[in-house]
C-alpha cells in the first residue's frame, strides 16, 4: 500500500511538472509570405506579367512569446526598425566618388565626382535562414536575400506592442504584427490563411486591370501599378511611334514601389559582354559599376536629342527612377528623338522589360 500511495505521489508531480511547463510548450509559430505567394505566383507573374510587393497577410497578430516565419517569395527583405522607426534607403553611397567614368566617344560623364552608389551596406548581412528576438527597442532587418534559395527568417516576438515593419527594397511595402498579451485570444491560423488568400485573389483582380492601363500622349509608364503593391512589369504602351523631334517622358507609375530605368544602347542585353548587358548586369553587385547603369546619362535638369551617335553610340538612360518622395532617385526622364529608326528601350533592372519606340 505504502508502494502504490509512494507511486501516486511520483505520477502527481510529475503532471504538475507538465502543467507548469506548458505555457512554454504552447508558443505559436506563425507564417508570412514575404512577397507573391506560391499559389498565386503562376496567374500573376507568368499569365499576367505582375507581382504583387505585399506581405501576405499584410496584418498578422501573435501572443508574447510566439514568432513569425517570414518566407520569402521574391526580392525582398524584413526590416523591424525600433518602434516608431523608419525603412532603410535601398541604394546608397558606398564611400568613395565615381572617377574616369566615359562615354564611348571618350567624352568624360557628368556624374565623375559624385557618390558611387551600391546596395545599402546595412542590408548585405544576410539573416535569412535564422532567428532573431524583436522587443521593439532595438532594430532587427533580414537583410538581402542573395543566396539562390534563401530559407526563412524567423522572428521572436517577447513584448506586447503593436509593430510596422517593412521591405528596404521596395518603397511602401509594409506589414504589422500585433503582439498580445500571453493568454489573450487571437485569430488562429487558419483565419491568417484566410486572409492571405482573399489578399491573393484581390491582387489577381487588380493585375488583370493594370493590362489596360494606358498614359496619355508623350509619356510612357516604366511599369504599371495598382493598389496593394500589385505592379504589371512592362512599359506602358511597350511600342510608340513618333515624328521625329518628338519629346517623350519616361516615367514611374503612380504609387509604384519598384526601382526601374529606360535606357537604350547597343548591343544585346542579354549578353552580358554586351554594352547594354554589362550595364545590366551592375545590379547584380552591391556595388553598381559602372556607375552609369545607375545614374542617368544627362546631367540632371537637362535633357538630349537622342540620335545613333549620342555619347558615341546612341547611349541614352533615365537612371534608377523611384515613386517614392523624399528618396534620391527622380521619379521620371524626358529624351527628344532627333532621328528617324527604331530604338529598342530596356529596363536595365528587370532587363525582360522591354518597349520599341519608333521614329519617323
């Protein structure tokens, strides 16, 4: 008897052992797709030539002690800044001038002397595929996701508070996670899934209406946005013909959150020996060289009479243009066209972005 009774006492400790470790065994993990989610990357990036730069979902909320996965989808990043922070700028200076930058009639660029610029250095330290704990006092960021299948990164959420955080890369693109007290009911996960996919469908919708956008005469949309960071990757029209002299306006659509550029050279794109490839190819470094891929070719407030031999080989660039206020980036170009033939435009960013203007 004594046997028994000494047992009972052993198993009874041992579930109140249980019971005082289960708030602990009951910490959440919960999921956000960082950019277009798999289930919709199909209809909007291949059928309808889009993508949507979102959180999904866009709003999420987690109890003290639970984290989120942020699984990334696309180019983007995660940036907690302390509460009440902002974004970090994308492209910065890197510390040293750009020097003997020429065209190829030998003629030297304006932009010599100026900020070479590159990826942001705060966001080459690459976090993806680890943890971090966020209070809110101090800033936590992803960083960039170089590696050709970065893994998710993973944020542990130990004070109540309410918390924006954002995508460096894309201007505009945020999220909120609302951190609750431990034992407060929040929506489960099914509910966050719920949301994501209605947030999904709406981008669908969205997307097939930016394919009849059109801008009115003499500008020509470097992309195309819409709401919810859903933006159609084209210029809009994609082929223009034009009397000769004509001006025309390169320019970021309205609330876009992408970084695009115009540019037209020779050479294939595609072929990154090429004039044209080559620049293409410099933001695929955090350092972009040559320096002009990222700045525009004429000195800013002027604009040139484009002709096959405009810096030596009918060389023209809009620079890294951007929708968002208060960033160093100009939010549109305006070349003239002063001789008759087709010039093929690129987007030396997203280089499948293409549109043909047509001189006559």
């Amino acid at each position: 008897m004594q046997l028994y009774v000494g047992r009972a006492v052993v198993v009874a400790a041992a579930g109140l052992a249980m019971l005082a470790a289960a708030p602990a065994a009951l910490a959440k993990t919960k999921s956000v797709d960082v950019g277009t989610p798999v289930a919709y990357q199909k209809q909007l990036q291949r059928d309808l030539g889009s993508d949507a730069n979102a959180f999904f979902p866009r709003t999420i909320a987690v109890n003290v002690g639970d984290s989120v996965k942020f699984t990334p989808r696309a180019f983007h990043s995660v940036d907690f800044p302390k509460k009440g922070g902002k974004a970090l700028r994308l492209i910065t200076g890197t510390g040293t001038k750009v020097a003997g930058a020429v065209d190829a009639a030998g003629a030297a660029f304006w932009f010599n002397g100026q900020d070479q610029l590159g990826f942001n250095q705060k966001l080459l330290k690459d976090k993806w595929g680890k943890k971090n704990s966020f209070t809110g006092s101090k800033s936590i960021n992803s960083g960039l996701p170089f590696a050709a299948k970065p893994k998710p990164y993973t944020v542990k959420f130990t004070k109540a508070g309410t918390f924006t955080y954002f995508c460096d890369v894309h201007p505009g693109m945020k999220g909120t996670v609302r951190v609750l007290d431990k034992g407060t009911t929040v929506p489960t996960q099914k509910s966050d899934k719920q949301r994501a996919t209605a947030q999904g469908k709406a981008a669908v919708a969205v997307a097939k209406g930016l394919t009849k956008v059109q801008p009115p005469a003499g500008r020509v949309d470097v992309g195309v946005a819409g709401v919810g960071g859903v933006e159609r990757f084209a210029f809009a029209p994609s082929n223009v013909t034009v009397p000769v002299g004509t001006s025309l306006t390169f320019a970021m659509s309205t609330g876009s959150r992408e970084t695009h550029t115009a540019a037209t050279g020779p050479g294939n794109i595609e072929d990154p020996a090429s004039f044209m490839g080559t620049l293409a190819k410099a933001f695929e470094s955090p350092v972009f060289e040559p320096a002009s891929a990222v700045y525009p070719s004429e000195p800013p407030g002027t604009f040139a009479g484009l002709t096959p031999t405009l810096h030596g080989n009918g060389f023209w660039n809009s620079g890294a243009m951007d929708a968002a206020g208060g960033t160093p980036p100009p939010a549109s170009a305006t070349v003239r066209f002063d001789t008759p033939g087709n010039y093929p435009f690129y987007c030396l960013i997203h280089p499948f972005m293409r549109a043909t203007i047509t001189v006559q």
